[in-house]
C-alpha cells in the first residue's frame, strides 16, 4: 500500500500549448496532442482530488490541510489554444484551472519573443542548421564571436537537445536584450512569417474571451509584462513585469490580492519573490518538478510538467507513487 503523508502534498501540473498539433500548421511545436490532454485528465480523474483555484486559495489562506492527493491545473502563457480545446473541455467535466497571462500578448497584443523563438524552432526540422544560422548571423552583423557562447550554452537541458537548447538560451537571455530582439524578430520573419501582428492576434487569449473564462469559474493570474526572465531582470525591468501581470489583470477585472503569480521560465530570486509579494499576490509558482508541500513558502509552489505524468489513465500513478514514498521516508509529511 502506498504510504501517505499526514500533511498531503499538491500536485501542480503545468501545461503551455494543448492543440490537435499533428493536423496543425506547426507539427513540431512542442505542443501537447489535444487526445493526450484529455487522457491525462481522465488519468488525473481517477487518481487526483482536482481542486480548484478558489479552493486552493481559500486552504492556503487558512492554512488548512488539503485533501489527499490534491491536484492543481495551471496553464501558462495565455494561448488561444486554452479557449479553444482546454475551456470547453474542463467546463463539461466540471473543472477549473489556473491561467497565467503576460500582459503584452494579452492586452497590448503584441507577439512575445519567447513565441518567437518557439515557432522559429518548429518551423526548422534541423535545429543543428539554426544554431548555425544563429552563429554566422552574429557574426556578420553583430561582429560576434559565437565561439564562448557555445562553450557555456551548448548543452541539453530537460526536454531539449544541445542545438536547441543553445538556440534558446541565446535568444531567451545570454545575449544582449537588444541583439536578442533583433535576432528573434529576423529569424521569425524568416521561418516563420512577415506579420508578426496578424500571427499574435491569432495565437494568444482576448480579454473578452479571459472574461469569459472568468465568468465560467477559471481564475488569471499574473506572468509578467514581455515574459522576461525575473531572476535576470534589471530592479527597472523586473518593476515593469510586475507592474505589468497588475495592469493586464486589472484590465479582466482581477486583483492581485485575488491571485497567483507564475514566473516565466520558472525564473525567481528572493528579491523577484518579495517584489511579487509586495504588489498584493498571494502566491507564485516555479517549474521545479517536484511536489508542493503546505506550509512551504507559497511564493516558490513547485510543478510539474504534462511530460512528467500519463497521458492516458492507468491504474496507478508511478510519479505518485515514488514522490509519496519519497516523502514519508524523508520524514517529509510530519
């Protein structure tokens, strides 16, 4: 028998792109298959107490225990593809989830460079010519030598191999802000396509179509103004993404007194945690996998990835089993 914690831990799934994305335009987006989806709900169904946000909330203001096996649903980055195929699904089941929008795409419409990169990637079946092209780009107009860059950066990381990993890490945060714009904005016209405008307006969530949400019993939290890197941001730029997660959800009618905060890239220092906690959020949310345990700091709530359970129902959970035997061995759950 499994044994179980006195004091149950959270299981915080954290999903981006849900989409039928092998019929799609972009196949190799990262993206997880809308059929998937659905079988991890199933399996999360049958093996999860799913709470949701205002439950979660109401706990952790009163510091009360939650239930056995507690399951949280979070959505980053406010893709249309969350009104789409996630809504109308967690809706008929009788669900909710927390979805976390940064304000650039949400109210000023604008494409993210991290949505830049992403597609730029997905349009290149070869990411070892992408590197390459990324190299000599720097090379011919920034008079870059790229050689260092890939002595520290070209290596795997959890789900990427070297080429894109390195791809990503160059245009995500180890280049200059402004070479980085500049790159990300030329390959995307590029690979990908010239109208940078028309692509967001189709990719990212409306307000009308948040409010709607809303409306139905999900909950918006904040992620940011232009999806920066908090623990890399200047105090100026890190006020302005926390500022901006204020305005975009202000513009929905939400408060951050009333909401979490989720930080791009799972990216947080103590000085990003304090600024987060001082604009009235109540919690945040990283990407380190591993399970939440109340009574932690609600500031660094951990998750895991939709790559780390099941995609389809089984008849036990492995990641459950291991986290929770884990814990009552540590002693953790006392």
């Amino acid at each position: 028998m499994t044994p179980v914690p006195s004091r149950p831990a959270l299981t915080t799934v954290m999903y981006h792109y849900v989409r039928p994305v092998a019929a799609s335009t972009f196949p190799r987006l990262p993206a997880l298959e809308l059929a998937d989806f659905l079988g991890q709900l199933d399996h999360l169904q049958a093996h999860y107490t799913l709470l949701s946000p205002h439950t979660f909330l109401q706990a952790l203001e009163a510091g009360e225990p939650l239930p056995p096996r507690a399951c949280l649903l979070t959505f980053d980055d406010g893709y249309a593809d969350h009104y789409r195929h996630v809504f109308p699904h967690l809706v008929d089941r009788g669900l909710s989830g927390l979805f976390f929008t940064p304000k650039s795409s949400l109210i000023d419409r604008h494409l993210l460079e991290v949505n830049q990169i992403q597609f730029t990637l997905a349009s290149n079946p070869q990411p070892k010519a992408l590197a390459d092209e990324v190299d000599s780009l720097l090379r011919s107009i920034w008079v870059t030598d790229p050689a260092p860059l890939r002595a520290t950066h070209f290596a795997p990381n959890r789900f990427d191999g070297p080429e894109v990993a390195y791809v990503k890490r160059l245009l995500q945060h180890a280049l200059p802000a402004d070479v980085r714009s500049q790159l990300a904005a030329r390959l995307f016209a590029r690979h990908v396509s010239t109208d940078p405008q028309a692509f967001a307006e189709d990719l990212y969530l409306t307000p009308a179509q948040a409010q709607e949400m809303l409306a139905a019993g999900m909950v918006f939290g904040g992620h940011g103004d232009r999806h920066l890197w908090h623990g890399l941001a200047s105090p100026e730029d890190l006020a302005a993404e926390v500022a901006g997660s204020v305005a975009a959800l202000a513009a929905i009618g939400v408060s951050p007194q009333s909401a979490c905060y989720c930080y791009p890239f799972g990216s947080q220092t103590e000085a990003v945690r304090q600024s987060v906690a001082d604009a009235g959020f109540r919690a945040g949310f990283t990407v380190v996998p591993e399970l939440w345990l109340p009574g932690s700091d609600p500031f660094q709530i951990t998750r895991l990835d939709t790559k780390d359970l099941p995609h389809r129902p089984m008849q036990e959970d492995p990641w459950l089993v291991r986290a929770l035997d884990a814990q009552a061995l540590s002693g953790a759950g006392g």
